[in-house]
C-alpha cells in the first residue's frame, strides 16, 4: 500500500498541513528501516571475528574447481535456488524433518541441485576457525563467487552478514524457481517480483555458459521448438531421445562449459540454447538487444553480471535477530 493511501481518510480530520507532515514523517521512517537493514551487511562484516573467512572459501573452492570443474557451476546455482527462495537465508541446505518438507525435492532441485557436501566441508573448516560466527548464508555467497572467478569470470565484493533462516517450503520454491519452459515474459516477471530487472535476468542467465543440463529440461526444446538450429537439435537428440535418458548431460555451452565467458550468448545468437528458456533470451523480445550487447563485450557483461549478483545476494536477507548461525548447515540449531 502507498503511503499516501494510508492517509488518504485524514483530510476530513487534520490540516493539510498535519497530513504533509505526517506522511514525511512515515516516509523518514521507512527510509531509516531499509537504511538500517542494508547497513548490517557490509564487506568486513567477520574483519575481527573471523578475519580469514574469506580465504578459507576460497582455498576450498579452488581445490573443488579444479578437481570438478562443473562443482564450480554448481556453487553458482545453489546460490540462486537459495536467494529466489525467501532470500539467501541458506533454507535450500536445509535437510526435510517430520515436521517440515524443505526446498532440496522441489521440482527444480530434485536429483538436480548439487554441492552440499561441498558446504559442509566448507562450513566445518570455517567452524573449526571461527566457531559459531559466520552462517551458511554467508558460506554460500562466498562460494559462489569464488566458483565464478576461478571459472576465468569477474570478482566483485560480497556484502556479509547474513543470519541463517530456520526453516525451508517446499512449495515455495516450486512457486518461485523458474523452470526452463518459462517464455520471457514470465521470466521477465519473476525476476521483477524479486526487484530485479531485465538486465539482471539477461545477466544472471550468462552463467549458463558453464555447467550441464539433463536431458529432461531440454528435451522439448531439441524435440519441439521451432526457435532451435536445425543441426544442433538434431546433433542434442542422440544424447536426449524422444523418451528415456532422462539423466543424460549435456553442456549449457556449446564452445566452453568449463570457461565462464560470453560463449553463451553467441549460442543465443545461432539458436543453439539448450535450454527453451534461455533462447527466449533472444527470440525477438527485449532481451534481444542486451545478448548482443554481451555476445561482443565480454567487459559489459562482468560488469552487469557482477552487480546483478549483488543484487541476488542482498534479497531480503536474515539480519538481526531474524535468524541464526547454524552449526550443521543442513538443520536448524
């Protein structure tokens, strides 16, 4: 509701003056809330309780990335399916309990959604560090971006101090993960129900130029749509038939799976997407304009990806006492 619904009934009752007033005073207020909100997420958030954090990441993350390069696309999915889903609060680690059925066998993450060991190890050698300190959340964020810069892709900064929700929904990630048969104008309105923009979606879907797919997500799209070359459908269909093969891989991008660069956005180009949501990304819509802005300014899209991955991070996070520091990321303390 807008302010100024709110005090819509007051003319009858007060000046126009009091009114003014008193709108002003709601709107100072609501700016102080977000200002206080976003003031408890900062860089150097661990600076004195957990110094080396950043470093502990990192080294972890280079040692997977380097034994299993695809871990690295991994990490950066695990942090969107967290952050689309009630903020990055880390609710997608969370195992099911008796009374609670979580995020992890959604439809969107089931048999799909991989690295949670690869937390687990993280978090322990942070714990052994900094004990109780800094949450999975946090972990998270972290490990994304370290699995993006050892991928050959940008660096940027990583705002800390996220608390750990305590619970997970099933049925909200089923509601919020866009599936890969969205069209853009569904894209385009998820990704506005979450403040982010078309630019943010164009850009965030450039991770797609490393990582795997299964054959159920592209299945259709190699098999039905009119919007896919020819050859590279044809060539897609021996890994993923008409039925069966279901778990069969195959790369997001066709030139360099393992090299977060702009390959994917030349696949756009050529129609060779894998993914039926990925080519609606240019299929004669408004995204069309920003895949060929990237396809040839590889400075372009670090930088837009980059913000926009800020942006995802800061997604109503748990802050004060919102949340906790979970000990075991996979279960509420």
């Amino acid at each position: 509701m807008l302010i100024n619904e709110l005090f819509d009934d007051m003319a009858s009752s007060s000046s126009e003056r009091q009114r003014r007033a008193a709108i002003a005073a709601v709107a100072v207020a609501l700016c102080l809330a977000v200002g206080a909100a976003r003031a408890q997420l900062s860089p150097g958030f661990y600076s004195t309780t957990c110094p080396n954090v950043e470093s502990i990441v990192r080294s972890a993350m280079a040692q997977v990335v380097s034994q299993d390069p695809r871990m690295g696309a991994s990490m950066i999915r695990l942090f969107f399916h967290d952050c689309f889903v009630n903020g990055c609060d880390a609710s997608v680690l969370l195992d099911d309990t008796p009374a609670m059925v979580g995020e992890k066998n959604c439809a969107g993450n089931a048999n799909s959604l991989r690295g949670y060991e690869v937390i687990d190890g993280i978090k322990s050698s942070v714990e052994a560090a900094c004990r109780a300190t800094v949450s999975c959340a946090d972990i998270v964020a972290l490990a994304a971006r370290d699995a993006v810069s050892l991928l050959g892709g940008p660096w940027w900064q990583v705002l800390l101090g996220r608390l750990d929700g305590r619970t997970a929904s099933m049925e909200a990630a089923n509601a919020n993960l866009p599936p890969a048969s969205d069209n853009i104008d569904t894209l385009v309105a998820k990704f506005a129900a979450k403040g982010l923009d078309l630019r943010d979606l164009t850009a965030l879907s450039g991770a797609h130029t490393v990582g795997l797919a299964k054959c159920s997500s592209f299945r259709q799209h190699v098999h039905s749509d009119s919007n896919v070359d020819p050859a590279f459908a044809m060539f897609r269909r021996r890994i993923c038939p008409a039925t069966g093969g279901d778990s069969n891989l195959a790369a997001l991008d066709t030139t360099s799976p393992n090299r977060f660069d702009v390959s994917f956005y030349r696949d756009l180009m050529v129609r060779r997407a894998l993914l039926h949501s990925d080519q609606e990304l240019f299929n004669g819509g408004p995204a069309d304009d920003l895949v060929r802005l990237y396809s040839n300014n590889g400075g372009a899209f670090n930088r837009d990806f980059s913000a926009a991955m800020v942006k995802l991070g800061n997604l109503t996070p748990s802050t004060g006492s919102a949340g906790e520091v979970r000990l075991n990321c996979r279960r509420a303390n």
